[in-house]
C-alpha cells in the first residue's frame, strides 16, 4: 500500500471511529508553516478552533509506506522527525503508521495503542482545558512584572494577580 492509500485511510479511521469533522482534518502541510525554513511536510494534521477562530494542531499522523518497517534503526529515525514536528506544532499527540502497525504517543509521554487514541471531543476538552491553564498562568503573572520569574510561587515580590 501506498504512503498516499495509507493517508486516506488514516482520514477515514479519523472521521468514521474518532468523529473528526473532515473540515478539521489538513494533509500535506508545508512544516515552514509553522518554522520558517523547517523541511518536509505533515501528512495528516488534526485541528481545534482555539478561543480567537484560530485553527490549532492536536494531533499530527505520519504515514508511510506499508513495508516501511515499524521498528529498530527505521522507526527511531521516524521517531525523533516526530519529536522534531512536534516541537514546532505544539499538537502533543503524533501518529506514525504504515496503515497495518501504529504508534502513538501524547503529551503526558505514553506511548498508546491505537485503541486509546481519544475521539475528536475528548482533545477539543483537553485542548479547551489548556487554554484555561495558560489563561490562569497569565493572569498570575503581570505583563509589567520583569522579576523573570516563570512560577507562580516565585519569592520576587510582586503581585502576579
């Protein structure tokens, strides 16, 4: 099978058994997008609508090829190209499947099976309950305050509220 069938199937697991909306769903997206210079591309990319009408990523799936071998040498190297995506996209949850084997991994750093990828609601919940715990953080910390300080419990003696 090939990396594009394996693409349309992730799309079609994404809509049929995790309900998410295919006008949330992006292929084939330029990284530069996200760092300027950054190469390559995300095959299949999950957004949320944040609180400003923005698109936000929530979950980014690599495909590949159906022989592409899902281990050793190979899947270390699709790993760390992961980690690399996900640092610049922020989504926190990153797919890697060749359309027969699959691995994920989340924020929290578990490693899943394709049984726990959590349906469309459950990240639009989560990614809502991120926005209300940097909301908080920042409304702990004063735009004017230039203690440095990134802990709410710091000792600077400003008021962050």
């Amino acid at each position: 099978m090939s990396k594009e069938l394996v693409q349309d199937r992730v799309i079609k697991y994404l809509t049929e058994n995790l309900y998410v909306p295919l006008d949330m769903i992006d292929t084939n997206v330029p990284l530069a997008e996200f760092a300027e210079g950054m190469e390559g591309e995300i095959d299949v990319l999950v957004n949320v609508v944040d609180e400003e009408g923005y698109y936000a990523p929530v979950m980014v799936v690599q495909c590949l090829d159906e022989d592409a071998p899902m281990e050793g040498d190979a899947l270390e190297k699709h790993i760390e190209r992961l980690e690399e995506i996900d640092d610049v996209t922020l989504s926190g949850r990153v797919v890697l499947t060749n359309g027969d084997q699959m691995m994920y991994a989340d924020w929290r750093g578990e490693e899943n099976e394709e049984k726990d990828l959590p349906e469309y609601e459950v990240m639009v919940q989560e990614f809502k309950a991120m926005e209300e715990e940097v909301k908080a953080h920042e409304a702990e910390h004063a735009a004017d305050c230039d203690c440095g300080c990134h802990d709410h419990d710091c000792d600077c003696g400003h008021d962050h509220k």
